[in-house]
C-alpha cells in the first residue's frame, strides 16, 4: 500500500514539474500558475519524504546493503 502512494507522488512531482515548466516556457502568461504548480511539487516533495519515513519505520521498506 505505501509503495504505491510512493510511486503515485512521484508521478504527481513529474506532473507538477512538468505544467511549471509549461507556465515557464509559454511565454508572458500568469505567473501564478507556476507558483501554484511548484508550491504543490513542494508539497508533495514534503509529503514523500514522510511517506519514506513511515514506511521505513514501520518496516516496510528497508535499505539496501553492497
């Protein structure tokens, strides 16, 4: 179950990176638009980063030894 709200966030950081990058690049638009889209990447970031924790935490994911 965590994995995939891992793997869903990561999408949503792609998506969020991507539409910055289109409010960016099509010219002189509404700027708010690409705060918007890197205010959510943050806080999706945030919310990966807890996600990995829990899930380390509470065993589900474990690092990987060399």
């Amino acid at each position: 179950m965590i994995k995939a709200l891992i793997l869903a966030t990561l999408v949503g950081i792609i998506i969020s990176l991507g539409q910055a990058l289109y409010c960016m690049t099509s010219g002189p638009s509404d700027d708010k638009k690409m705060v918007h889209a890197l205010t959510v990447r943050v806080g999706l970031s945030v919310g990966l980063f807890v996600l990995l924790l829990v899930g380390w935490r509470f065993g589900v994911l474990a690092p990987h030894t060399l």
